[in-house]
C-alpha cells in the first residue's frame, strides 16, 4: 500500500483522469482510499477533471468523488455538489450533504437548505441538522 501512494504521489496532471477511473475500477477499499487521498491532495489543480466525475453511472465513483469535493473545496467546487445533491441514490446525497457542510460557505448552506425539499424524509433530516450547525447567516 505505501509503494501504491508512494506511486500517486508522483502522478502529474495528465494522470488525474486516469485516478478518477480508477475508483470504478479497484475493488479494494484501501486502494480506493489512497486514490482519492491523492485526488485530495492534488485535486484542486485539477478541479475540472475530478468535478466532471459527478456525472458518472456508478453512486460509488460519484460518492468517492463527492467526498473529494468536500475535501478539497473552495466556491469552484460548489458548482460540481450541485449534480450529487440530486442523485437517485441517498447514499451519495448523505456525502454530498456532508461535503457542502464541510465547504461551509453561505452559498454551501443554500444548497443545504434545496435538500428540505427533497423526496426522502432522511435526506430532509440531515439537511436540517447540518444547516442547524450553521453559524452564518
């Protein structure tokens, strides 16, 4: 695993495509990990690549990258949460909840707060718990 990070470590911006791949690819969770630690690392030179990940078929390569985001953040990255925040899938809205929180920005609470419109009661709950946790107006 160290060789493996070690190995993203050195990867330059013509790679980062092929790392978001990746995360549909590895069935390891380790593996998985890694990458998206060096997405995390790296990633907000390469903003575009890792955003345009959201729109991928796979919840779990959304989710990861949706996790990312929120790592990474800054007001760019808002405008990729957009996509997840709306996804079918509740797991990947739960993350995307997250990472807007974790942003924490007044334009990341306004997304928060389209989520208490949402169609699932849980998602509406925990958009409600993170915009109490607000401390901006």
């Amino acid at each position: 695993m160290a060789d493996f990070k070690t190995y993203l470590s050195f990867m330059g911006r013509p790679a980062f495509a092929n790392m978001v791949a990746m995360l549909g690819d590895l069935e390891s969770f380790a593996f998985r990990r890694a990458v998206c630690e060096a997405l995390e690392t790296k990633g907000s030179e390469v903003l575009d690549i890792v955003g345009n990940a959201v729109f991928d078929k796979r919840w779990f390569v959304v989710r990861n990258v949706t996790a990312v985001l929120g790592k990474i953040g800054g007001e760019r990255a808002l405008d990729y949460l957009k996509k997840p925040l709306a996804h079918s899938d509740n797991r990947v809205k739960k993350e995307a909840l997250s990472a807007l929180a974790r942003i924490g920005v007044p334009k990341a609470y306004l997304l928060i707060a389209e989520a208490l419109k949402d169609a699932d009661e849980k998602i509406r709950i925990i958009a409600l718990q993170y915009l109490s946790r607000c401390n901006k107006k």
